[in-house]
C-alpha cells in the first residue's frame, strides 16, 4: 500500500476556543469529527490516510482545558494540559510524583511539550496491523492479523485478549488507575465521572474502541482524589530504546505502610492488555504482608496468572513478574 | 444504503467482512410493523373460526377421544424451552452492543451457540426417529389447505381442510428459522474458530478472506433475520387466540375440544380411550 507521508486528505478544521463550543461541535458532527489535543497521534493516522474524518476539532485554543489547580480533596488536571507541564508542576511533584514520573518517561522532551494528558490517556493503539489501516477487528473486520500463526506481535497483549491483542501503550493511564483518579467527561447531554480504572475499555467489550469516550464526548479534566497524596509510589517502564519508546510494559503502584506491613496497595501494569491492568489479586494478596522479598515473590506469580504469550512475546511473562515484584518490593529509588 | 461492509486485506483486495447494522434496524422494524400490521388485521378482519356447532358434534362424535390430547412430549418441550432461552442469549449479546449497551459478549454469545447447536442435533434425531417427522414440513400436498386457510382468512366459509398437527403458520414458521438457524449455526461454528475458546484450537487460516467474508456476511444476515423472527414467534406466542398453543408448550397437552377445533382428526390421529367394559 502506498502511503503518503506529506500531505493529509481534506477535512473542516474547527478551532474552538471554549469546551462549550466544542462540545457544541461534537453533537454536531458525531462520529464524524476527530478530536485534535497536541497531535502527536492524530497527525501519523491523518497523514497515513487511514483516518479521514470529516472534521477535525482541534482544542489548542481552548484555554480552560489547560492547568492544574488545587481541588476539594485534591488536584484537578485540565486534559489539554501538557506532559511537560505536570511533570514541573509542583504540586503533582509534591503529592502525585507517581503521575510526574510516569508522565515523564513519555516519548521525548519535544513530545511531551506539545502532547497532552488527555491525548496520553486517550491515544489509540500502536498495533501496526491495525494502523496499516487493514480490515482487522479493531478497524471494523473480522481478523486479528497480529495473532496469527506467521503475525510479528512481539509488543501485543499477554492478558485480556478478545479476538484483538493490541495494548493500551499510555505511560500515565496506569499512574492515574493506582491513584484512583476520575475522568470528567462533558457532552450536550451533561458531564459524567468515570473512574480510571473505567475509562479504558478492552476487546471483548468494544473492540473498536480503547476508552469509554462515545461520539460526541469530550474528556475535559481529571481528578486526582488525595487518598494516595503523599503515599510510597513505584512506576517502572521497560521499553526498547530509553531515549523514547512505546512501553513494552510498565507498572505503577501507590501503598501505604503500617507496622512495617502493607496497609494499602493499587498496583497498575499496562502494555499487557488493551487497557491498564489493575491487579485486584496481587492487591488482596499483599496487604497485611511484610514488604519483602517473599511478598514480592507471591505477588509476581499472582500476576501473570491467566498470561498466554502469543509467538514472539512470551518475553513479557517473566518481565511482568518481575515488574511487579520490583514494584512491591521497591529498588531503592521509589518515590 | 449499505448491506454489507467492505474492508481491505494485506493484499490491497477488497473484501466482504460484515453485514451492516443498517440490516439488524430494518429487521427489527419490520418485525414492529408486523406485529402493527397484523394486529389491524386481527381487529379488523373477518376471518373465520370453525363453527362452535361444528366443534359441538364432532366432540360428540369423537368422545371416545381422551380428555387431554398430548401435543408435545417433554422432551419436545425441553428442546423447545432450552432453545429459546439460547436464542435470546444470543440476540441479547450479539445486538445490545451494537445498540450502545457495552457488555463483555462474545464469551456468552459462543456459549449460547454451542447449546443452541447441541439442541438442534438432539432434534434433528428426536424429530427424525420419536416424532412423525413430515408433520411440520409444509410441501405440495398442503396446497389445498393453504388455500382453504387463506380463503377462511379473507371470511369466507369454506369446506377445506384443517391442519394435521401444527398449524400452517407454524409450518411455515419452522422452514423459516430452519433457514436462518441453521445458516447461523454452521457459520457460527466456523467463527468459533478465530476466537480462543477451549474447545477448538484457533485457526484462523482455516479459510481465505473471501470465504470468511461470506461466512461473517451469512451469520449476520442470519443474525438479523432471527430478530424479526423471534419477534413474531414472540407476538403470535402471546395472543389471546393463540395462548392454547403456547400453553401446549408449557403443559404438553391441549383439551379434546381444541383438538377437535384447530385440527383435522384425519390429519393428526390420536388414539381413542379403550371401551369401558360395561359398553
């Protein structure tokens, strides 16, 4: 297939300056309309000709999606705000560093001065197959072409695979799952809270779609409550080459200690499944346990039960586990 | 309007993946207008019953006939009842997310499909060696009563004859889902094999795309097809002159009199009560 790098096919660019007039925008067109936040995924899929909206909404004029600001029992994060911008933020440092480090292994500077939260969390999949723009479920078929007998799918998911195997590849999304953020969502018809941990969506309940943003929706902040504000966090992210990459995978925990046992515990992995991970088992596994080598154990083969490896990523069994031991145990340099 | 959905394949071919959603609404309104449609008919019409005169002397003539006539044996009635309830987990998880409802489905929906088709092979041999097979076939020889039925249908009085067993709508009815059923069963079959189940190893190479496309395209006409047609075995289940069928289902027998009415002894023979010794 030949692909045009250079030039983009024709759409009607909107450039909304306030979340009601794109809002308004979004009922109007539906399903028609792409949503732009700092372009960093729109422009490959526009200028690869395998999207063509009808309209493109780009939201780079409206102000009030960007910042941070100090809430009633915690942060809230407008979705235009960008990477870099949180990753300074004082705030977030101070009390959400989780989200801060996360948000700081995103791509490279360059991407993560111009990228945004909401574009991070809501990015679709890197799945190769599915961006060449084939008739692959994700696009509307009737195929998984990356778990077939012969398909390159070393980066594709161990868990939670429903005919697709794409993953979720956001650095931040499992940063805001294990501090139990909540997504703000606005419409003509009102605006809605969705947990993190919902937001996210999986093959087998729409395999068309990785969140829960429906035509016409738009995310216009998140919440982080302060429950997790200060606690022990761990992220880590393994991915080909450090300078940037995708994750191959990654995990993000938020615990809080008491008597030298583990009193709480949200532990996240991503790139494992097409949405983050919570690992509800690992979670009632640890707590009450001494934060050891031992728990640490218990919890990486909790994990990466149920994990099935198609022909090229068994890799990530193992990585998984230790990812999670890592995390439970911490190395040192945890925030 | 599209039918069908076209994709592209690594070989820059176009090909069938889908039927349209578009098709999944139109059955269900012409399923709705249906039920409208004959509805009017039903109120407006002058359609005629067999006389209750009629029925009076042939129950007196045949009142050596048992009391209670049995029209479906429990196993028929099992079948029946464990059908539908996999035909409604079906069409529940295959169209309520493409009418917004996000729900994890494809597991239920396999499932319910391999109890769908378990049940249909347990009556293909049911039907075939314990019931009188050609009963609820519909063929040439049920012209005259086709046409009998349609001229009682238009209020005519008309001498024809009645059914044997089942009812010509319920004929006509079972060709029907025989059709689409069976269509969506075989293909669903195949489909079961590019999903991870424990009971097929995937292969998803087991035909080329062009045949895929065909076998999605055949389940999904299937699919939408079994939506108008459950609605109407739905609509004719629950009216009030048709209840004494549906009750047949859930009890197994109808009276002597509603055998005498709806049906043609000649047709459907039940075996008469053995003579009293007194007689």
């Amino acid at each position: 297939m030949a692909v045009i790098h250079d030039v983009m096919p024709a759409f009607e660019l909107f450039q909304p300056a306030t979340i009601g007039d794109a809002v308004t925008l979004l009922n109007r067109y539906g399903s028609d309309a792409w949503i732009m936040a700092g372009g960093m995924d729109s422009f490959d899929w526009l200028k690869d000709r395998i999207k063509r909206p009808k309209v493109v909404i780009d939201l780079s004029q409206v102000e009030s999606l960007r910042g941070i600001k100090a809430v009633e029992n915690g942060l809230e994060i407008g979705a235009g705000t960008t990477l870099t911008a949180i990753v300074r933020d004082p705030q977030v440092r101070d009390k959400f560093g989780l989200l801060a480090e996360a948000a700081e292994l995103v791509a490279s500077p360059q991407i993560r001065n111009q990228g945004t939260v909401g574009g991070n969390v809501s990015q679709d999949t890197r799945c190769w197959y599915y961006r060449a723009g084939w008739s692959c479920y994700r696009a509307g078929g009737n195929i998984c072409y990356a778990d077939t007998p012969t398909a390159i799918n070393r980066e594709h998911a161990i868990l939670g695979a429903d005919r697709c195997v794409a993953v979720n590849p956001s650095d931040t999304a499992p940063a805001l799952v294990a501090l139990d953020a909540q997504m703000v969502i606005q419409s003509a018809g009102g605006i809605r809270l969705v947990n993190a941990e919902d937001y996210f969506v999986g093959p087998d309940v729409d395999i068309t779609r990785m969140t829960a943003l429906a035509p016409g929706e738009l995310l216009t902040a998140i919440r982080i409550p302060s429950t997790w504000a200060g606690a022990r966090f761990y992220f880590e992210k393994v991915r080909d080459r450090n300078v940037w990459d995708f994750p191959l995978l990654n995990v993000a925990s938020a615990a809080r200690f008491a008597g030298g046992k583990i009193d709480k515990i949200r532990i996240v992995i991503n790139a494992a499944a097409a949405r983050p991970l919570r690992l509800h088992a690992v979670e009632a596994a640890v707590v009450g346990k001494p934060r050891n080598e031992q728990t640490a154990e218990l919890a990486g083969q909790i994990a990466i039960e149920g994990a099935q490896a198609l022909r090229y990523n068994a890799y990530k069994i193992p990585l998984m586990r230790n990812l999670v031991k890592r995390a439970i145990r911490g190395n040192g340099s945890d925030t | 309007m599209d039918f069908v959905k076209w994709g592209l394949n690594p070989w820059g071919q176009n090909i069938l993946t889908h039927v349209s959603w578009t098709l999944f609404w139109a059955s269900l309104f012409a399923g709705l207008m249906f039920l409208v449609a004959h509805g009017s008919y039903m109120l407006l019409s002058a359609h005629r019953k067999r006389p209750e005169t009629e029925t009076d002397r042939l129950e007196a003539a045949h009142a050596n006939l048992p009391a209670r006539v049995e029209r479906h044996s429990l196993m028929a009635r099992l079948f029946h009842w464990v059908m539908a309830a996999a035909m409604f987990v079906l069409l529940f998880t295959a169209f309520l997310p493409v009418v917004g409802v996000q729900i994890a489905w494809v597991t239920w929906h396999w499932i319910a499909g391999l109890v769908l088709t378990g049940s249909i092979l347990f009556h293909i041999v049911h039907a075939s060696f314990f019931l009188d097979f050609w009963s609820i076939w519909v063929g040439p020889k049920d012209i005259p009563e086709i046409k009998a039925e349609l001229l009682r249908e238009l209020g005519r009085e008309v001498p024809g004859p009645k059914s044997g067993k089942y009812p010509l709508g319920n004929r006509l009815y079972h060709m029907a889902i025989v059709v689409a059923g069976l269509s969506a069963v075989l293909s669903g079959v195949l489909m079961m094999s590019r999903v991870r189940t424990p009971i097929f190893t995937r292969n998803p190479y087991l035909f080329g795309d062009v045949t895929w496309g065909v076998t999605y395209v055949a389940h999904g006409l299937a699919g939408v097809g079994l939506v108008g047609l459950v609605i109407a075995h739905v609509y004719f289940a629950v009216r009030p002159e048709k209840w004494w069928i549906t009750k047949s289902m859930l009890l197994g027998w109808i009276t002597r009199r509603q055998y005498l009415e709806h049906h043609e002894p000649e047709r459907w023979r039940v075996t008469a009560n053995p003579p009293t010794s007194r007689s």
